[in-house]
C-alpha cells in the first residue's frame, strides 16, 4: 500500500470525528429529494418493464399467429380449455416469450455488472452528483427511442438495444446506490440510518406500485403502448431535473479516494470480503450478509417477468388492467409493509431479526403463488408478502454500519452490482425453468424460488446466532482487560 493510500484511511479508521457537508435545504426536504429520485426511477421503470412485457406477448403472437386474435385488441384472448388449438398456440407464445426474456437477461449481465460497480465506486473518487445525473438520463434516452421503437412499430427484438442504454448507465440500481450513499455521507450509523434507508426502499415501493398499477390502465384508455411509454420518458426526466438543481455534492473533498484504474476501481468493491476491511465486522458477516442479500433478490426482484406470462393463461386469464392492479398491489405489501416492519420491530428487535421476518414472509408468499388456482389465491399470496423485501435494506444498513466513512461507495456498489446480478440470473434461470415447466405444472416455478427463502432463513439465524456469541466473546474480553488493569495498580 502506497503512502498516499495509507495517509487517505488513517483519519478515517482512528478518529470517530468524521467530516459532514452542511445540508442545503431542510432536512426533511433534503432527504425528501433523495427518496423521491429513485422513486421517479423506478416508476418509469416498472411502467416500461410491465408495457414491455405485454408488448412482447402481444407482437409475438401476432408474428406467430396473426389470426389469433382480433385485430382491435392489443393482447390476445385467453382461452381455458386445454384441447383447443387456441391454449396450444398460448403455451407457444409464452415458451417463445421467456425464451426472449432469457436472452434479454443473458445480454445484461457483463454490461450492468460493470457499469454499476464502476459507477457507484467512481462516486468515492468524484462525488455522489455526477453518478445520480448518469442514470437517469441514460433511462430518459432509452424511454424516449422505445417510444419511437413502438410508433413505428419496429421488431420487438431492436428494443433490446435501446434497453443496454439504460443498462450501461446504471439503471436504477445505480440511482438507488447514490441515495444509499447519500444518506451514509450525511448521517452517522445507527437506527437513523437505518429508518432513512427504510423509506428509501419504502419509496421505491410506491413508485414500483404506482408504476404497475397505472400501466394497465394506460394500455387500455390509450388502447396501445406508445403513450404510457411517453409517460414513462416523462416521468424519469423529472428525476434528472430534481437530480440536477436539488442535490447537492454529499461527499467532503477530506472523505473522497484518490482515482484508480477501472480494474482496480472494480477490486475496491470485494474489500469489504478482506479480514482487514473494517475494525467495525467481521469478514463472515459480510459474506453471509451479501448471501442473506442475494437470496432475497432473487426471490423477489426476478419474478417480473414469469408473473406476467403466469398471470396472462389459464388459470387466471388476467388482462392487462387486473395484472396491472395485482402488481400494484403485491408491490404495496412488499415496501410500504417494509417500512411499518422497520418502524414497529426497531421498538424490541435488531436489524438482523427483521431480515429473518422478510424471508419468512416471503416464503409463504412463493408457496401460495405456486399453489394459487384462483384469483382469490393469487390476492391471499400478495397479502402474505406483506414486508417481504424488508430483508435487501436492513442488509444493507447492517453492512454500512459495519464500513468505513470513505468506503460506503465501495460497499453500495457491489451490492448494487449483486442486486442486478440476481435479478438477471435470476430471471434467466426462471426463465428457463418456466418455459421447460409450463405445460407440466405451471406454478413449479414459484415452489423453486420458495427454497431461496428457506436458504435466507438458514442464513439469518446463522448470523443472529454468531453475531450473539461475538457479543458475548467481546464482553468477555472486556472483562479480562478490566480485571488486569485493576491488578496491575492503575487506575
């Protein structure tokens, strides 16, 4: 280690005095801010995810079998009755559907991965402005040319590459890592932080609710895809506006690293997986932390795609209003059920206890899907899931408060870049396991993303078991160091 490096991490690991920018605006309104882009974000995203979903079912039907459905509708109609030619040509499209969301997936992987730990560790170098504005306007771009893409009515499989812009600029994942270490640069660890970065997934799930919710109506009133994806350019440009005159620079000059190489940039996320990384954890906690993490994700953030196609035959039929509403709703359990989880259990629990509740409910969530014949079932899996994604953000607080001032970024990315991980391999592998299922036991796939959850609680209560008996072994240490302080004759 140079000397430069050695004289950048001194202060920071032997002094509790951290240097804090003075807010600009309110507290309340700065944070307000801070919440508001990424919901912005994530509303524009869901819109375009959940038209893009549709679109592709409803275009590769149309290519497949013209006939199928009646020209003034823009998604076919569903029909029950297996022995017709009608559910055999649904099976077809839906295997053809997930096939393309495998592709989909397996061509975002190299590119999210790395622009996501570059942007967010670049923020360490140069500041946490730069890579909110980075973002947002890579999804402004990428809304605006799928809007023209569906005007003109260009083949489905063009859109994949309006879609990399976005995923070579970050997508959400990176606006959300900017307030995440927002909120780290301007407040100090503890059960503060932890609330902030509560309602920050909090109002990710408003936007998330009001992005699916809206875009089923949208499809219908509008009867096309165009306008909501007009909408959605609309609404993540009001995102990049708050990020340019709202948000100030959150990172002091005295906090910031000093600039390295892209690959070494991209080492700095795996430190916090070194023995030397933090004097605050241990370096299995962050491992089991980031699989408690991974599992989560999994379960809960590449169930998109399969849902919709799930949603769209037999059993349920659903149109595109009622799977908007379902979505909507399920999403609404998720986060806002994630901030009364947070809020209450912080009055007699720790952060590790409430990640435990967030798999459980999930699990029961999964298993209720994968059985679900009814609507009514499909309705009783949502209200299961009631906080279910409450486990992503208090791992994350947990890992901040274990890291250094100077490293948030570090530690935010490699999450941010985990969390895009799993939502695409995620997504690919159930994919896959939809589309091999389908026609055997559709809610198979739903059983598997169940054992993910099971993995999750496994891990959590590793983690409060060991975190406990650290405790212990510290107090016990502590102890020792008195009674030999006091032997010796000190005072």
């Amino acid at each position: 280690m140079s000397k430069t490096e050695n004289l950048e991490e001194k202060p920071l690991l032997h002094s509790n005095k951290l240097e804090f920018v003075k807010l600009k605006y309110p507290r309340w309104l700065t944070y307000s801010v801070v919440i508001a882009i990424p919901l912005c974000h994530i509303l524009s995203f869901m819109l375009s995810l959940f038209l893009l979903n549709q679109y592709t079912y409803y275009k590769f039907m149309k290519q497949e079998y013209p006939n199928a459905s009646d020209t003034s509708e823009k998604l076919p109609t569903c029909t029950t009755n297996t022995s017709t030619v009608g559910y055999q040509q649904q099976v077809a499209v839906q295997k053809i559907s997930a096939e393309w969301s495998m592709i989909c997936s397996l061509s975002y992987i190299i590119p999210g991965m790395f622009s996501n730990i570059n942007l967010a560790t670049y923020s360490d170098v140069y500041g946490r402005k730069l890579f909110f504005i980075i973002p947002l306007a890579g999804s402004m771009l990428k809304s605006a040319l799928c809007a023209i893409g569906i005007y003109y009515e260009i083949d489905v499989r063009y859109l994949l590459f309006f879609y990399m812009i976005e995923v070579c600029t970050g997508s959400w994942f990176g606006t959300l890592s900017m307030s995440l270490c927002f909120i780290a640069d301007t407040t100090e660890e503890g059960k503060d932080r932890s609330i902030l970065i509560g309602l920050l997934e909090g109002g990710l799930g408003i936007g998330a609710f009001i992005g699916t919710f809206i875009s089923g109506y949208l499809i219908s009133l509008t009867d096309g895809f165009f306008y909501p994806d007009v909408i959605a350019s609309c609404v993540v440009s009001t995102g990049l506006l708050l990020a340019l005159t709202m948000i100030q620079e959150s990172l002091p000059e005295s906090r910031k690293r000093k600039h390295v190489s892209p690959l070494d940039n991209m080492k700095r996320v795996f430190e916090c997986y070194s023995s030397d990384f933090s004097p605050k954890g241990k370096r299995w906690m962050f491992i089991i932390l980031i699989f408690i993490f991974s599992m989560s994700a999994i379960s809960n953030l590449s169930r998109h795609n399969v849902e919709t196609l799930y949603e769209l035959n037999t059993p349920f039929c659903w149109d595109s209003v009622k799977i908007g509403v379902y979505s909507s709703i399920r999403i609404c359990f998720f986060n806002l059920g994630a901030v009364i989880i947070i809020k209450v259990f912080h009055f007699c629990s720790s952060d590790e206890v409430i990640a435990l509740a967030g798999c459980f409910t999930t699990l029961a969530s999964l298993i209720l899907e994968g059985l679900a014949q009814s609507d009514l079932m499909m309705y009783l899996s949502a209200a299961a899931s009631l906080g279910c994604i409450v486990t992503m953000p208090m791992s994350r607080s947990i890992m901040s408060r274990m890291t250094p001032a100077n490293k948030q970024g570090s530690v935010f990315a490699g999450v941010a870049a985990v969390e895009l991980l799993c939502a695409l391999v995620g997504g690919l592998l159930m994919n896959g396991i939809y589309k091999a299922t389908v026609d055997v036991y559709r809610g198979m796939v739903f059983l598997i993303w169940a054992a993910f959850s099971v993995v999750g609680i496994i891990l959590c209560l590793i983690l409060i078991k060991g975190k406990r008996r650290g405790k212990l072994e510290f107090k016990q240490e502590e102890t020792t160091i008195k009674v030999e302080f006091t032997a010796s004759g000190k005072k």
